[in-house]
C-alpha cells in the first residue's frame, strides 16, 4: 500500500509511512470487511421491515401511504438531517468512533421496534434507527478512501456498497423465516441485538485511518464548513447530473425493496419464508456481484477515460429498463423473481462509481461532508420519495385495480426513474474529467 501521511506539529500533515495503520493489506482488508459488515448491518435493519411490512400492516391496521411513510419519506428526513452535521463531526474527529456509536443506537432502536404496540411508535422506533444509520456511511466513506489509493478506491468502495446487497439478503432471509415462525416483532429484536455487539468489535479492533494516506497531499489545518463543500460540489456540473442520476436510481432501487416482497404476497399470495428466501438470493447474492463488479469495472476502464465512472451506472440502466415490464406485466411468480434477477443484480452498479468520483472532486478533508451531501440528494428523493410514491400512488389505483393496484403503482413509476437516472449519467460524463482536474487540496 501507498505511504501514510503523519501528523506533524505545524497544523499539517507530513507524508509519511510512520504510524500508518494500514501498512500492511491484511489490516486494509480487515477494515474493509469489518466496514462493510457494518453496512450489512445497516441495511438488515432496514430491509427488515419491507418483508415484514404486510404483517405489521395486519397488526396494526395501517394503508399503504402510511406504511410508504414509515419506510420511506419520514425515515429518510431524519437520515439525511442527521447526516450532514454527523459528517461534519466526522471530517474533523475519529471516524471509528462514530460508526461504532452510530452502529450501537440503530442496532438498539431495532431491537426496540419489536416493542411498538402502534403506528406512532413504531415511526419513532424508525426515527431512531434513520439517525442512528446517518452516521454509518459518510464516515467509513471517508476511511475506506483514505486506506485504499484512488487507482483501486471505486473497487474498494463498491466492495463496501455490496453491504447494501448482503444487508437486503439476510433482511429478506432471516425476516421472511422469523416472520413466518415467530411473528414480527420477534424478527426485530433477534435482528437488532447482534449490531450492539458489532459496534464494540468496531471500537475496540480497528484503528482510525490518517487523513491523505495514499495521495501524497497534505491535509490543511481547521475545519471546512459545510456551505463551503456544498458551493464547491454545486460549481461542478458533473455533481449536480451523478447527483441528479444517483437520486433517481436510488429512487426505483428503494421502490422495489421496500414494495416488492408485498407485490409478490399481495399478487401471488407468496408465504413470506418462501418468498425471502428468493428475494435473498435475487435481490441480496445478484445485488452483490453487481455492486463490487461494477465498481472494480469502472477502476480498469476510468484508468483509459475516466468518463467510464459515468457510463458504467448509464449503461447498467439501460440493461436493467426492459426487465422492468416482465416484472410486473407476468401472471407467474416464479417468471416474475426470474425477471428481477438482471435489475437485482445492476441495481447499485452506481455506487462505487459515484462514490469514487465524489471523493475525487473534493479536498482530503471534505471527504466524509461530500459523501452526505451526495448521500442527502440521493436518499430525499430516492428513499424518501421512492417507496412514499409507490404507496400513495398504489393508494390512488386501488378503487380502480383492488388488490392490483401496488403492481400497476411499481410498473408506472420504476421504468420511468431507470429512464431519468440513465440521462444524467450521460450528461455528468461530458463535465467529469475537467471537473476531477480542478480538485482541491
């Protein structure tokens, strides 16, 4: 691995191999697992409950705009609100420290989910699981970039973003089979539990990368404020379209997650065990190889035009849009999970990618501000309005289709966010390379 850069007294930093925790790549690799376990975690937490969402919709007796509520826009207000000052905090302070206390509180409020005897208190019950998860990716953005160097960083970082596929794998999994068996709230708390024990793993075997380990720069004295990365980001056109581009992207991924299980139940009359099981291996094993593939792609390609980190997640939207019409134009369900095997697995192919570039038009110390920014964007419109439209549109067809009306709400609004996210991608290749050239310090 590249050399470290140590501190020095003079307010900045001196390159140097001294004190590198990260010499060696069995300590980058291990906190390159252990990181993207904890993203698994996060993703566990919250995918649990779109597979558990029909029972909980039973129990309580809640409509479909609410339960898109609880699962989309409330959650992600919160999330996002959370994100910016956390990573904020996180660009000046110990990263690891923030992702194990982060880990701690929604692994907690999880747990506690299980508990709600109604719709307020499992939406506060949410509320704490969407701050607690706003501390978990900017930070281990932020390390993971300053452990591996920008010519493998889009592959590390898409490995990473393939927590995102393990988490709906065993949300799916292990909800699908505890619902069926032991009820919902059960599937709460024996989920919730194990990320407490994770978190102190995190404190207490990883070690806090040094700032512009691999780049050879050296990272300035004092905090950089937030309006001050926010203008730098908005000045890049490229930003503003893979910004634009992830949102919507994020916006059919996050419809499909939290609505899907409840179109297969609804339309199919799938049993949960069995369903998420297929889910698991559809939507969980696919969206893992995508996600790590394509980023390691986009590092062999972005090395001859780095356009590439721009055409990879175009390309994958247009490979994924006709499988969206088998999907919800079918009368059998297994033809159905078939279809969704290519979307599945293309879903995140942006991650990585965007990600990566992100992280290349910013300074050393902005990383972790850059990647909440991006992820503010990204998870308002694509987890706060994805499954929030799914709901109230489903809502809206349901005098008209009955209990058809959720499969007509996901075929209307999906293609059409696959269709918007790919012409941004396009747009911010054509501004990408003299973006990246101008990157500051």
């Amino acid at each position: 691995m590249a050399d470290a850069p140590a501190r020095d007294t003079s307010g900045s930093h001196q390159l140097s191999s001294e004190h590198n925790p990260y010499q060696t790549p069995k300590a980058a690799y291990y906190a390159l697992g252990t990181l993207t376990v904890v993203y698994s975690f996060n993703f566990i937490d919250r995918q649990l409950l779109a597979i558990l969402q029909e029972s909980i919709k039973a129990d309580l007796l809640l409509s479909d705009a609410q339960l898109g509520l609880l699962t989309g826009f409330a959650f992600a207000v919160f999330y996002v609100t959370a994100g910016l000052p956390i990573a904020s905090w996180a660009d000046r302070s110990n990263r690891r420290n923030i992702v194990s206390l982060s880990l701690f509180i929604w692994s907690f409020m999880t747990a506690i989910s299980g508990f709600a005897q109604n719709y307020w208190q499992l939406l506060l019950a949410r509320i704490g699981v969407g701050v607690g998860e706003a501390g978990g990716s900017p930070p281990s953005h932020s390390m993971i970039s300053d452990i591996f160097p920008p010519e493998s960083r889009a592959g590390a970082l898409g490995f990473y973003s393939s927590g995102v596929s393990f988490g709906i794998l065993f949300g799916f999994l292990f909800g699908g089979w505890l619902n069926e068996y032991f009820g919902w709230r059960v599937a709460f708390l024996i989920v919730g539990v194990p990320g407490v024990l994770l978190a102190l793993l995190v404190r207490f075997t990883m070690a806090e990368p040094i700032r512009g380990l691999n780049e050879k720069r050296k990272v300035q004295a004092g905090n950089v404020p937030i309006k001050t990365v926010i203008a730098l980001l908005w000045q890049r056109r490229s930003f503003r379209h893979m910004a634009m581009g992830a949102a919507m992207n994020a916006f059919a991924g996050y419809s499909v997650a939290n609505w899907v299980a409840s179109y297969m139940i609804r339309s199919y009359q799938m049993p949960t065990g069995e369903l998420g099981t297929w889910l698991a291996l559809v939507i969980g094993v696919g969206g893992a190889i995508g996600v790590f593939g394509s980023g390691v792609i986009a590092d062999r390609l972005g090395k001859r035009d780095k356009r590439w980190y721009m055409w990879m997640p175009a390309v994958a939207c247009l490979i994924s849009f006709p499988f969206q019409f088998g999907i919800y134009l079918t009368s059998d369900p297994y033809f159905a999970l078939m279809m969704l095997v290519v979307p599945g697995v293309l879903a995140n192919a942006y991650l990585g990618a965007t990600i990566a570039t992100v992280h290349g038009l910013v300074g050393l110390k902005m990383r972790a501000l850059a990647s909440a920014i991006l992820f503010f964007i990204l998870n308002i419109i694509g987890l706060g309005a994805g499954p929030s439209s799914v709901g109230l549109l489903s809502d809206l067809l349901q005098p008209s289709f009955g209990v058809e009306s959720l499969r007509y709400a996901l075929l209307i609004l999906v293609p059409l966010a696959i269709c918007w996210s790919c012409f941004h991608y396009v747009m911010a290749a054509r501004y990408v390379r003299e973006d990246l050239a101008a990157a500051p310090d």
